[in-house]
C-alpha cells in the first residue's frame, strides 16, 4: 500500500514529514517502514506488509521544521474504502459464428470477498492500420459470473479488450490489465490467398490444355495419317460382289421329280458271224 502527500506552500525549505499508523483493536503504534522521498524530503510512504492494519485504521502524518511549527494532519480510514484493487487474472476471448465471450477471474484481494462486492470495467477497441477506435466503457456488475457477451464485430481488424476492478459501491478504479487480443486480419488474407489459387490454377489449367492443343496440331501435320491401299476389286461398283454359289444351289431341285437316263453300251458283232 502506498500513502502520499504533498509539501505545503509556506512550509519552510527544512520541513521533514513522519507517518504513523495505530490499529482501532489492538492500539499499536507503527512508524512507516520505507519513506518515498522527492528532494530529500519524505511525501509518501510504502507499506509492504498489511497484516498487522484492521479494518479501521488511525493515520497521522507529522511535520518538523527548526524554522516554525508544522500543523499535523490525521484521519481514521476504512482500508476497504481505499483498497485498490488489482486487475483480473486470466482474461479470455471466445468467438463463434455470432457472439464473443469475455471471461475472467476476480483479482486477489487483501481479504476474501464475495462477487457481489466487485465491479468490472471493459474496454474493447478495435485496432486498425489507421490507430484504434475506442468505444464507450462497459461496466459489469460482480454478480454476471465474471463474464461478458456481445455481437461479433467484423473480424477482418484485431480487437483487443482492457478490464479493470473496483468495488461494487463506489467507483474507485485499479489499474487496466493488459489487452488481451482476439481477432485478426487472417479471415480476409485468407480468401485473398485461395482467390489467388484459384485464379492460379485456372491459368495453369488453360494453359496445360493450350499446350496440349497445339501439340497436338503440330503432330497431326506433321504426321499425317497413312492412306489406306484401294482395292480396285472391291471398290469397282461395277463389278459385283462375289457369291457364294453353294449358298443358292444347295437345295435346288430337291422338291423336283428326278428323270433317271439308262445309257447302256452295245458291243458291235463280227462281221463273219
């Protein structure tokens, strides 16, 4: 915990300043341990170890100078009050095809305290080559489960989200976390690219087929194809076509009468006889 203040206007040149804490309970009385110092002169003061501060708190801070007296100034604070609260642990970004989801975890805190006593701050911004546009500050009760949901921007820029904690009754903010980065500009490199492909293999096919083509011309004269020998018989339309004779004779006559012709040799006889 850090305590500051500020060296008064008329305090002389030789003023020195000196914090002491007492707790409400116990009545004990504590120096600051490790001063902050501008010039020589203390303004501040860091508080490593807070276990021995209660609830309620008695602080003074008191002034001496060889010149004139120094007014002193004390106050009884409700460390609740004043406790900054750090940022949230484990920020995350989940998109689907319309939403996005940003989940978190409450900060770490000097003493347990229920979700209902926190709120949250989200910043979204969406980064361009131009800068960032910054939209308005979302503010998130503890009670939503540590979650926040809205429509998914156009994610053809990066996006980045900022979340930071205070309580829930009065806006005393901590620090920002660091941006937690969802989106990009892949989606549209990425149809850049398979427009690209598909351009490219249209060209290489036309061209492949181009080349075929004219190879193919180009063997064609010079190879023309071989004529084929004329067959003067078979191509003579004047002359028929052979037959086949058995084809026709075959069974010529056999429905007809058959006439049966005897021829017999006659032997001439001897003219002597």
């Amino acid at each position: 915990m850090n305590c500051t203040w500020a060296k008064g206007q008329a305090a002389p040149n030789d003023v020195q300043y000196f914090l002491y804490i007492r707790d409400s309970k116990k009545k004990i009385e504590r120096e600051c341990p490790r001063y902050l110092k501008d010039s020589g002169t203390h303004v501040g003061c860091h508080l490593q170890d807070l276990s021995g501060l209660t609830s309620y708190s008695y602080f003074l801070v008191n002034g001496t100078s060889q010149e004139t007296g120094i007014q002193f100034f004390d106050s009884v604070l409700l460390l609740k009050e004043i406790e900054q609260y750090d940022p949230p642990n484990n920020i995350t970004v989940y998109c689907n095809e319309s939403h996005c989801f940003i989940r978190w975890e409450k900060p770490r805190t000097r003493k347990t305290r229920s979700i209902r006593e926190f709120q949250y701050q989200l910043d979204i911004q969406r980064q361009s080559n131009t800068g960032s546009s910054r939209n308005q500050l979302i503010v998130v009760s503890g009670d939503s489960g540590n979650k926040y949901s809205f429509p998914r921007p156009g994610l053809r820029a990066k996006h980045t989200v900022k979340i930071r904690t205070a309580d829930a009754r009065r806006a005393h903010w901590g620090a920002w976390s660091q941006p937690a980065g969802f989106g990009s500009a892949e989606p549209e490199s990425s149809l850049v690219h398979i427009y690209l492909l598909v351009v490219l293999g249209t060209l290489v096919c036309g061209l492949t087929v181009s080349c075929l083509f004219k190879r193919f011309l180009g063997t064609h004269r010079l190879f023309p194809p071989i004529p084929r020998i004329k067959d003067k018989l078979n191509n003579n339309p004047q002359i028929d076509h052979q037959i086949i004779w058995e084809k026709f004779t075959h069974d010529v006559g056999k429905g007809d009468k058959e006439e049966v012709l005897a021829v017999e040799e006659v032997t001439e006889a001897p003219a002597n006889a």
